[in-house]
C-alpha cells in the first residue's frame, strides 16, 4: 500500500485528503495542517471547521502538525500550501524526501519573489542532493465540490510519463477524473493566471454589469492567458483544456470563488485591506495579479486585463475607471 502526504490542510488540501479516500487504489493519506487548532479539531471531531466546514474527514486520514511525521515513507507527496509560503515549506521538506518520491504540486499561484512557477521552485530546492520527481496538478475543481464527491475532472502534468501514469492510477476515483498533460507550463500558468482574470470578472459583477460582460471577460483573459503561456514556452491548446479555460469558467462564474468575491467587493466599493482582512482563506489572484504583470512586461506580452486589476489593487484606481480603460484602448483585431 502506497503512502500519499498532503501538505496544507486549507480547503483544497482538505478536500483533495477526502478525495483521495475514495480513489480505487488502495493507500494510507497523512495530512499536514500548520494551525495547531485545526489539527485539534480534526482529530477530536473529523471537521476542519476553519477552512471546509461541514464535512466529515475519514478516520483514515492521519492528521498531524509534524511536517517530518507527514512525510515519512510517503510514495507521493501533493502540495497544497499557499504560494507564498511554497519555497519555504519545501526547504523544510527537503531533508526527509527521497529521490524515489514524486511531488505533486497543487498550489495555484506564483512563487512572489523570482516570477518562477512552483514547479520550478520545487526543482531548485531539491537540485542540490537530486533531481525530483515532480508534477502540476490542476484544472476546474472547487474544495467543497470534491469534498461532497461532486464529478471532477482535473489535469496532472509531467514531463515524466511513469510520473504522470502513476499520479493518475493512486488519484483517480468514480467522482475524480484526471487527464494526463505533458505541458507542466501550460497548466500551471493556466491555475493561477485565471485568478487575476476572476478578480475582474468579480468587479464585472460587483459593478453590476451582466452576461455580455462577463461572457467577453472571459474570452479575451483566455486570449491573455495564452499569449503568456506561449511565450514561456507552454501550449495553446493546453489553454484550451480543463487547465486554462475549464478552470477559468469555474472561478469567473462561481459562487464558491474566493477570487472572483475579491472581484465583487472591490466593484461594490469596498476597500482591498478591508476585503482580504475579513477572510481566513488566501485569494491568491491577489498577489499572482502584481507576479503575472511583471512577468508579462518581462516577457514582452500585451495583457490589458492584468493591468487594470494591477492598477485597481495597488494604484488605486477605481472599479469603473479600469472597467473604461479596458474599453476604450486602441482598437485592434480579435
């Protein structure tokens, strides 16, 4: 029996450790949780009443708060920690991970710091004592859904095919699908970039524009993503995929986003501070908005959306005047 660690015990983390008690392969599940409360509160009742309330995690799930204990002998560990606490975490994981393990990164954001995605920090962190076995999962899927065994499909790519392959066999379930990709950039831009583009979709709605908006939105940060996505080296039709646009719909149109609710308040009028200061769990389109920006202008890559919800968030510029300035730019083809 294979040993699967989950790091971070937020909603996501919380879900994928529900998820993967219903997989067909048979496997132990440890999750890791930093909040000593939480773990407390797991172990005494089974419920994660911070992050996903609610639901009953399995008496299978070992918690802990032991990041060592999580770890040990595990055949797969899945990151779901914020991503400004990623290059961080994985140093502290490092000296107790084997080169046999295979990391799978679930986090959906960009490290804050170097403009790298969190594959590329997990390498960087790991290269000096051996090259990891690593992957991206990502693709539509909101924690409470995959809790509540709602049908998921998901991506989990590799450049490494036994890596993927064997992701794919310890994960999938009745309700949890994943769909092999090669493209490790692709999908991971695609996971976090739709956040900057679910904040402005979110003001859309704040504003209180209707569907011509939101449908329009959506289609050019797709157009958006993409350019970024190939200039790094990623592909088109992977933005075409559960990883870019699949993903894209679910956070520019869903209630249980916490980006797009970002997006809302901010339309609304409300001040930034005061939105995020009011919720536990982290919006990462929030910090990934100023990372993609820069990462952009690097790049060379034209992406008005991005601009705008950089401009509404840290220049103080107002709901409607980004609204306006993203309509009336120099007029070009689609």
């Amino acid at each position: 029996m294979k040993k699967i660690a989950i790091i971070g015990g937020g909603s996501w983390g919380t879900g994928l450790a529900m998820a993967l008690t219903r997989s067909r392969a048979q496997h132990a599940v440890a999750l890791w949780v930093l909040e000593k409360e939480i773990v407390e509160s797991l172990r005494a009742r089974r419920v994660n009443d911070v992050f996903l309330p609610g639901f009953e995690v399995p008496a299978s799930v070992e918690v802990t708060n032991d990041l060592a204990e999580a770890v040990a002998g595990a055949d797969i560990i899945l990151g779901v920690m914020p991503s400004a606490h990623a290059r961080s975490t994985y140093r502290k994981l490092e000296p107790h991970v084997t080169p046999r393990t295979i990391i799978v990164s679930a986090t959906k954001g960009l490290d804050h710091d170097n403009l790298k995605r969190i594959t590329e920090v997990i390498h960087e962190v790991f290269a000096p004592r051996f090259t990891p076995r690593v992957a991206a999962l990502s693709g539509p899927s909101f924690a409470k859904e995959v809790a509540r065994g709602d049908p998921t499909a998901i991506v989990i790519a590799s450049p490494d095919r036994e890596v993927t392959a064997a992701v794919q066999q310890e994960f999938s379930g009745p309700t949890f699908r994943l769909y092999g990709n090669e493209d490790v950039v692709g999908v991971e831009l695609g996971g976090a970039v739709k956040n900057v583009i679910a904040i402005a979709a979110g003001v859309c709605d704040g504003l209180g524009f209707g569907h011509n908006t939101i449908a329009a939105l959506i289609t050019r940060g797709l157009a958006e993503m993409t350019r970024l996505c190939v200039a790094l080296g990623g592909r088109r039709e992977t933005m075409a995929g559960l990883a870019g646009m699949g993903d894209l719909v679910l956070t520019c149109t869903g209630g249980l986003s916490r980006n797009r609710t970002v997006g809302v308040e901010l339309g609304k009028g409300r001040q930034l501070d005061e939105i995020v200061g009011s919720m536990r769990m982290v919006a990462e389109g929030v910090p990934t908005t100023a990372v993609t920006l820069r990462l952009a202008r690097k790049m060379g890559v034209e992406m008005p959306i991005t601009e705008q919800m950089h401009a509404l968030l840290y220049e103080n510029r107002s709901a409607r005047e980004a609204i306006r300035e993203l309509m009336e730019r120099r007029l070009t083809h689609e």
